[in-house]
C-alpha cells in the first residue's frame, strides 16, 4: 500500500470571512473547522503523516487549546509563511521518509468526502499529480471593477480547482526547489506542477466539499455534513470530540 503524508495549510488571513475569529477556528456543529478537515485523514490506513501549518500569531491559541490531542494523534505543527506557497514548502521539509505521496488540503474544506479523497489518492497513485475538481455549471460571466458585465464566458471546460491536491513526493520536492524559476507565483500546488510542464489529472468532484470562505458558508457546511452518511456503532470514531477539549 502506498503511503501519503497529509499537510494542512491553516497560515491565511481568511480576510473575506470576517468578524474577529478566524474561519480554521470556527465551529461547524460544535468542532472547529481545521479540525474537522484534519479528521478526514486520520483514521486512513494509507496516511502515514499529517501536517499542520499555522500562522506566527495562532501559535498560542493552537498550543494552549489544541496541541496536547493533536500531539496524541500525531499531528505534526509547523509554522506556516505570508503566502500559501511558503506554508506548503515549510511543511513539505517536514514530510516523512515514508511518504511516497504527499496529499494538500485546504483546512478550511471539511465536507471533503471518504469517497472522493480515495478517488484523488488513486489517481495520483497512477499519473503522479492529481488534483479534485468540479465542472462549472452556471453562466458565467466576467466583470469589470464597475459591476458592470464586460462578457459572458463559456463554461466549456472550466472546472474549480478543489483539494486534496496529490503528488508523488518527488515531483513535489522537485517543483519547489524550482520556484524561483517561475515568472508567477502559483496559488495552489496544482499551478505549480503546470507551470514546471507536468500534467495534472483532474478527478470530478461536486461543490459539496465546500471551501468555507464566507460565514454564509458554515451554515452549507453544516447541512452537508448533517446528511452525510455516517459510521456505523462499530464504525471508525472522530478524534476530535468536543468534549475531549
């Protein structure tokens, strides 16, 4: 069985959610968000590794509320940078020796899928970088700084770009050594391996697993976690009970 290292980017601003809580600390149904996308991976038996990036100013509050269960499930802190990029390159120097993959998700995507996350690992497991995608469905339309319509874009092969995010973990440590040979700076992982030439498979999601970007969002988050199929009694538990903090 292959092995897959896990890295949580969790360094963001998250400036468009608002208010004077972070969106990785907000509470979907009782759990904070970061903590419900890093529930997704642990009980995997091909996850060797989970790491979990935060920004300078959190380290106190993750510490004094969160690092003692994270610790006791092997989740591995690190200090992220000022860009997404930098927290991913931070964390990448961490990853395990056993890792043959290393998987990116967002911290603030929690409604990812069982299913869908198999779907990715396999994928990569074939082409080496693979990443969750939806197809775009609505009229789209682009427009100037005015709000004013400037053109009606065809959707025609235009997907949303979703996470996890997988690569074999040579090609990954490969691309980020050549980082300062880009003329742009990437704003995800899958970016970075088109930028350096190598395909990226795409695997076809759906827009339940949400990013979490607004607090408009915590309340679709809610509901799609509320009908997700769940474990049975004698199913795998969460780590990360409320009441265990």
């Amino acid at each position: 069985m292959a092995k897959f290292a896990v890295i949580i980017p969790a360094a963001g601003k998250g400036e468009r959610f608002g208010g004077n809580e972070k969106k990785i600390f907000a509470k979907v149904d009782g759990r904070a968000v970061f903590l419900r996308s890093i529930e997704q991976f642990l009980q995997r038996d091909d996850v060797c590794q989970t790491i979990l990036a935060i920004a300078p100013e959190d380290q106190e509050q993750v510490r004094t509320k969160y690092a003692a269960n994270l610790g006791f499930m092997g989740v591995r802190l690190v200090v992220g940078g000022a860009e997404r990029f930098e927290t991913v390159a931070k964390a990448l120097e961490l990853v395990s020796e056993d890792a043959e993959y290393v998987a990116v998700h967002d911290a603030v995507r929690c409604c990812v899928s069982t299913a869908m996350i198999d779907a990715v690992f396999a994928e990569a497991e074939k082409t080496g970088a693979a990443i969750l995608a939806a197809p775009l469905h609505g009229t789209i339309k682009r427009v100037s700084e005015a709000m004013v319509v400037d053109a009606t874009v065809s959707r025609e092969g235009l997907y949303e770009a979703q996470t996890p995010q997988v690569f074999k973990k040579s090609l990954l440590v490969d691309a980020y050594a050549k980082l300062d040979e880009l003329e742009a700076t990437p704003t995800d992982d899958a970016q970075l391996m088109e930028q350096l030439g190598h395909p990226v498979s795409v695997v076809s999601s759906d827009f339940t697993n949400l990013k979490i970007t607004t607090r408009a969002d915590m309340t679709l988050a809610a509901a799609i976690l509320k009908f997700r199929p769940k474990p049975g009694p004698s199913g795998p538990r969460g780590p990360f009970e409320e009441a265990q903090w």
